[in-house]
C-alpha cells in the first residue's frame, strides 16, 4: 500500500493518511533500473505501462559540472505503492548512471488556501536535491512513515538520515559545505490544540475546508529555519546569507554577470495583479535595451563571462513553443535564439558549456538533456524509459488557431499509425496545457496514445490566456471577477475549444457527430460550460465536478467569502440568471449527453447537488469515488482504474463498442441503461 498522510483538498489540493508495508530496496532497484533501448520492442502500450512510467521531477548540477542527482520514481499498481531512488547521473564520459539510495514515499504537494493551511494537492512534489558549496554532499527531502527529513548521501552513496524534526521539513539549503538551512513548518503544537478541542466540539468557522474535512485546519503560520551542521546533527545559530545589495526586491530572478555586470526580471507595471515581468541586463556600468525579445515569458536566465542566456516559455499565443537566447554582451548588440522547440525543458542549470535540462517530447517522457550554449544542438545524457522507445507509434502535429475574437491558442492532434487523409475519426478532446509528453492530461487521467492507438483523433488543447490576463486588475478578487462577469472566462475558453474543433471538421480528420471531451479542476468547467453551450459534444468525462448554486458553502466560508468577492450569488440568495449558462444541475431537464465523473472522496461533496439534479432528471450520468484520493489522484491502483474506464466509457458511446471483458458485464449493463436515457 502506498503511505498516505495529509489534510484537504479543491481545485488543486488534497490529503493522504496512513503507511503500510513498502518493497524491499532491493526489489525497487530492480524496478527502477532503465532497461536497455528497445527492451519492449514491439509490444503494444498498455495503460499498466504509463502509470509504471519513470518519472523524475527536478535535477541539480554539481558545482564541478561533472554530476547530475535527481530523484526517480515508478508507481506500482499491483501493490499500490511507489519506489523511489536517488540518482547519480555523469555529465562527462560514458559512465553509468547510478543509485546513492533507496526508499523512501511520494511527498505531496501542499499550499495555504483561503485562510486554511496545508491542503494537500496529490500531485508529487519534484524538489530537486542540492549540492553542497564543495560538491562532497548531497542533501534531499525523504519521507518515511508519513513524516519528511532531511538526508544527506555523498558521490559515493553512504545515505542517511540528518534530521530527526518533530514537523515536516519543507525544504532544504546549503549555508556553507558543512551546514544546511533546512526550512520547516512548526504545526504539530496547532494540530494538538484542534483535537483537544474536538472534545466539546469543534466551533464552525472559516478555518474548516469542509469539502474535504470535518474538522478546522490551523491558520497558516511562518515557516521558520532550523541551521544544521552535518557531521553530528547539531543544531547551531541560523546565519542568514548576507543580500545582494544590488538585487531590486522586485526582482524575481536574478544572476549576477561574472565579467561586471547584472541581469534581472521584474515586472513591468508593479500595481498591476499578473502583469509580464522584463528582463534588464546592466554591463560594465551601462543599462543594455534588447526591445521585445527580453519583453515577456523570460523564465530562466543564466550568466557565463560576458554572455547570457535566458529562456522564454512557450504560451498560447506562441504556439507553445519555448527559446532560448544567447547574448555576448562584449560582441552583440542583441540576444540571438540558439533554440526554438516545442519540446518541454525543466529546471535546465548550467554546467560549462552546456545547459541540463528535463526535457520531453510529445511521444516521449522526461530525459535528462545537454543542450550546447552555443549552437543549441541537444544530446540525451539519461533515459529511464529507454524500452518505450518505438512503442508509440502515433503521429503528433501541432497546430494552431484564433477564434473568432482574434484570441490564439494551440493544442497537438494526435492521430492513429496508419490513419489515412480524409478517414474521419471519433475525436477525443483532452484539456488543458499540451506541452512535454502527451500523457494524460493535466491530473494525467486521460491516456491520449491510448486513444489514438485504438482509432481515435485526439486533440489535446492549450486554453487561451484570461480576459483578465490584459487588464490593469490590482489583486486577485478584481482578477477574478473580470473572468466571471457574464462567463467571460469560460465562453472564450468555449469559442477557443470550437475553433480547434472546427479546424479539424474542415480538415477530414473528427466525425462530427463523435466529438468527446474530458477534463480535470479548470478543464471540468470547460466540459460543464460546453456541455450547455453547445450541442458538439457526444460523450463527456470529469475528473472534478461541479460548480452549482451550492458548491461554495459546501467548500467552506472562506471560500464562499472569496466566491462573492469575485461576483457569485451569496450564500442563500437566488439567481437562476447568473447560474443558467453554467450550471449543469440548474439545467438538468436538458441533459442528454452521457456523462462520466470519477472524482476523489474529499471532493466528492462539490458534485452531490449536480448528480442529484441529472439523476432526477433521468439523464445519462455515472458517478466513481476513490478513497483516500486527491484533486490529483495519487494512488497508481486508482489512476490504472481511471485510464481503464475512461478508454471503455468513450469506445462505448463513441464506437458503440462495449468491452469484451466480463468482469464488466454489469457495468456495460447499467450504460446499456443510460443510453435508453440518453435518448429519452
């Protein structure tokens, strides 16, 4: 069983609870090990064989530049676990890549909502670990037994544990080679206090995320630092490291020239809520201008001598393509692109001459890459899924549309081996950032090569910026209620969405009468809104469900509170004209399109008062609970669940295929059922 710990959960939180038994390290290194280019050759992907996936988050560079350590990890859905490693990967030569240590949970990432501390989303966290000044150690987060602490390993593995912390170590820093910063969240004290009050009953107010609990959470408080030496654990005076009496608090990053110089982002309007940051470059005393490269989506940025390099993220407008620059500020008057790709790059860091990066394909996940700094030419250093190599067999093409607004977005069509110009496909629609590996999805809930390898068009789509994302908005409420005065979020995502599929109809490529649509947290409001709005969609699955009249008193007060700033009905006020061209239980009477919601047990609640209009109303609709479960589901048994009935809902409504298998017989007897309400 997977170890589970945790707290609370809504669009983008969660919990977990209790620990069982893991596999051995030695049966985890076995599992973990990239086997050999083409192992699997030839045999067709299965959904086991993406949830099994190896997957590692962020990496770290040693300060040599000769290493590279991240964290790997491979879920286990026959034993509902997951294992996890610590890697050493050589930047240099040919060796092999190799595990310092072994063992260890998933920890889940978690933030302050609304006044409640804590929530816990269920996606995992992918902290990099960190070198040591003198590249001898390396400090990482490991959890055990449903607490988290600080370990230390060397190049040469020797692993153990350094801290013995009462509270969950949130994150780690060197202070010098022989002393960590290790930041931490004193709750345990606050957590005590809420039960002892339990006893008398606990009072109701807006520390309660009563979505997914039935018990307040403590009010977020600081987090404080905790200077550890390594040689024994003792802790000793915190010695914050001293500012850059440079550095503009505004700055959101910033790198310091080595030949005399400085280079930084800020934003432009301060006032303004989300407006774009701009990079500045100041060298030997001047201010440098490089107009509209350095204008916007700079996300990274490097210095090496005289040059610097920086990134810019890819966005709906672009076409989601990212680019990287180069800048010899002794010999350029401006920045020159060395890249442009519609690969994804994570957490690159610079080592000689070459940037490390993440990077995935649409057909292939994360590889550990060098990227030379001067021409852009890319090599793989690590792949641990090297037996998926040749197995996906689908073609990828990335295109791009404006809808009839002018309003630009992007999404990649997936198409079938084999598929032939002009054959029309039933179309799966999957939401709601396309970038890096085609996998699921955002929540990674909908297999897309699946799809695709059983015949269907995929479309996996971008959604376009905000209106408010142009707006002189100073804080999020008046953000927020740009987006929600007249839906005007949800209807250009809506005409974003129709243009994409419009673009396909034109081409040959969907049937327009077999369009299905999915989605997770801001994709389910798309599937909600277009399930109204328009009358393309044949079959709809969700992974959260549903705003409706009730949904924010059924979160908390707190969020009620923030819903009513952002132009929401308050709590016991009746208006069926703001919630008609949105809510699916305030026009259940309409609902003819089946529906699938397989949602997490502390989110479940927000999807009671939807369910039960559209089971009233007799209309198509199936609804999963998962124990134990998240906004992201957690469990790999679960997640295997999930891409298993999500590829059986759409054969069956799309393909008119039910499943052969025949511990499905009841399951394909109830939709049998719903079809006769599908057509009522």
């Amino acid at each position: 069983m997977v170890s589970r710990t945790g707290m609370s959960a809504l669009a983008m939180l969660l919990s977990s609870t209790t620990a069982a038994a893991h596999a051995t390290p030695a049966a985890c290194e076995k599992r973990l090990l990239p086997p050999s280019p083409g192992a699997a050759a030839g045999q067709n992907l299965a959904a086991k064989d993406l949830v099994q996936l190896r997957d590692f988050g962020e990496s770290s560079v040693s300060p040599d530049g000769r290493w590279a350590a991240l964290i790997l990890r491979r879920a286990d859905p026959a034993r509902d676990d997951y294992c996890i490693g610590l890697v050493l990967v050589p930047l240099q030569g040919s060796g092999a890549a190799r595990f310092l240590d072994i063992g260890g949970e998933p920890i889940q990432l978690r933030m302050d909502l609304r006044g409640v501390s804590d929530i816990v989303n269920g996606s995992i966290a992918d902290d990099a670990p960190v070198w040591s000044p003198d590249g001898r150690t390396i400090a990482y987060l490991r959890r055990d037994r449903g607490v988290t602490q600080v370990w230390i390993a060397t190049p040469q593995g020797r692993p153990r544990q350094l801290t013995r912390l009462a509270d969950d170590a949130r994150s780690v820093e060197w202070s010098t080679s022989t002393t960590l910063r290790i930041q931490y969240r004193p709750t345990s004290k606050a957590l005590a206090q809420i039960s002892r009050e339990g006893r008398g009953g606990y009072l109701y107010d807006r520390r309660f995320w009563a979505l997914s609990e039935a018990r307040p959470n403590p009010p977020p408080s600081p987090f404080e630092i905790v200077t550890v030496e390594i040689s024994g654990g003792r802790t000793v005076p915190n010695l914050a490291a001293a500012p850059d009496p440079k550095r503009s608090p505004a700055a959101r990053l910033y790198v310091t020239i080595p030949e005399g110089g400085r280079a930084w982002t800020a934003p432009q309007q301060p006032l303004r809520y989300a407006g774009p940051s701009v990079l500045t470059v100041e060298y030997r005393g001047r201010r440098i201008a490089c107009g509209d490269i350095c204008g916007s989506r700079v996300s990274a940025i490097w210095a090496q001598g005289d040059t610097v390099l920086f990134l810019r993220s890819g966005n709906p407008a672009n076409g989601g393509e990212t680019e990287i620059y180069r800048w010899d500020l002794a010999r350029e008057p401006s920045p020159r692109r060395i890249l442009a790709t519609q690969d994804a790059l994570y957490s690159c860091a610079l080592a000689g001459s070459k940037l490390v990066c993440g990077r995935e394909t649409a057909l292939h996940p994360r590889t550990l890459a060098a990227i030379d700094s001067g021409t852009g030419a890319t090599n793989t250093l690590y792949d641990p899924n090297a037996d998926l190599a040749g197995r996906i067999r689908n073609s990828v093409e990335r295109l791009r549309w404006t809808d009839p607004n002018g309003i630009s977005s992007y999404g990649d069509l997936v198409l079938p081996a084999g598929y032939r110009p002009g054959q029309r496909l039933p179309l799966v629609i999957v939401q709601y950032q396309s970038q890096g590996f085609l996998r699921g999805g955002v929540g990674d809930e909908y297999p897309i090569h699946l799809f695709a390898a059983r015949g269907y068009a995929v479309l996996s789509i971008t959604r376009p910026r905000p209106p408010s994302s142009d707006s002189d908005a100073p804080d999020a409420d008046s953000y927020q209620r740009i987006n929600i005065t007249g839906w005007a979020d949800r209807r250009r995502v809506q005409a974003s969405l129709e243009a994409g599929i419009n673009a396909l109809v034109a081409r040959g490529v969907a049937d327009p009468d077999r369009i299905g649509l999915t989605g997770l947290s801001d994709g389910s409001s798309t599937v909600q809104f277009a399930l109204i709005n328009s009358s393309r969609i044949r079959a709809a699955a969700m992974s959260t469900c549903c705003e409706s009249s009730a949904s924010g008193v059924s979160v908390g007060l707190a969020y009620s509170d923030s819903l009513t700033r952002w132009g929401y009905p308050a709590p016991g006020s009746d208006n069926p004209q703001f919630w008609k061209p949105y809510s699916l239980a305030a026009n259940a009477e309409q609902m003819q399109t089946p529906l699938l919601i397989q949602v997490s047990d502390r989110e479940y609640r927000l999807a009671l008062e939807t369910y039960a209009a559209l089971d009233a109303a007799n209309a198509p609709v199936e609804m999963y609970v998962f124990p134990d479960e998240h906004h992201v589901k957690f469990h790999p048994e679960h997640r295997l669940a999930v891409y298993e009935r999500n590829l059986a809902w759409f054969d069956f409504w799309l393909k008119d295929q039910p499943t052969a298998d025949p511990g499905s017989a009841a399951t394909m007897a109830r939709w049998q059922a719903l079809r006769l309400r599908s057509t009522r």
